[in-house]
C-alpha cells in the first residue's frame, strides 16, 4: 500500500499513525523521535546508530545495531 503524508502532520506523527493503521510488528529507522514514538505504542524498533540518535539509550523496545545489515540479522535470529 502507498500511504501518502499531507504538509500538516509530521513525519514522526505520521509514520507512527501508519504503523498502527497496518498492525506493524516491528519497524526499522534511524531517528530517535520516531523510535521513541513507535516504542511508546508497543512497536519494537531495530534503531540504526548515526551521530544524531547516539544518546538515545537501549530498551525493551528500541535495540540500537550499528547497521542495517546487523539489525535485520538480530531480526531474522530472534
């Protein structure tokens, strides 16, 4: 499905209103405001470390891998 962003919501707001609109079991992403709005619905999240998401700390709900490639293994092997 295309989910199409009109200008007055966020991206944050939006992808999180996606996620739960399609039941996501879990997402990947490397910005620490959707990771923790995803985590807050009960969306796990494979977060990809870069410089602006570094202090954004481990939880249940946000498991932080230094690449795409390490978090879709930790995916596939849980």
């Amino acid at each position: 499905d295309v989910h199409r962003r009109t200008p007055h919501i966020s991206g944050t707001d939006f992808k999180r209103g996606v996620a739960k609109k399609i039941n996501a079991a879990t997402a990947f992403d490397d910005e620490k405001l959707l990771a923790d709005a995803l985590a807050s619905i009960g969306i796990p999240v494979y977060l990809i470390r870069r410089p602006w998401n570094i202090e954004l700390k481990r939880s249940d709900l946000i498991r932080p891998h230094s690449s795409f490639y390490r978090a879709a293994l930790s995916f596939l092997n849980s």
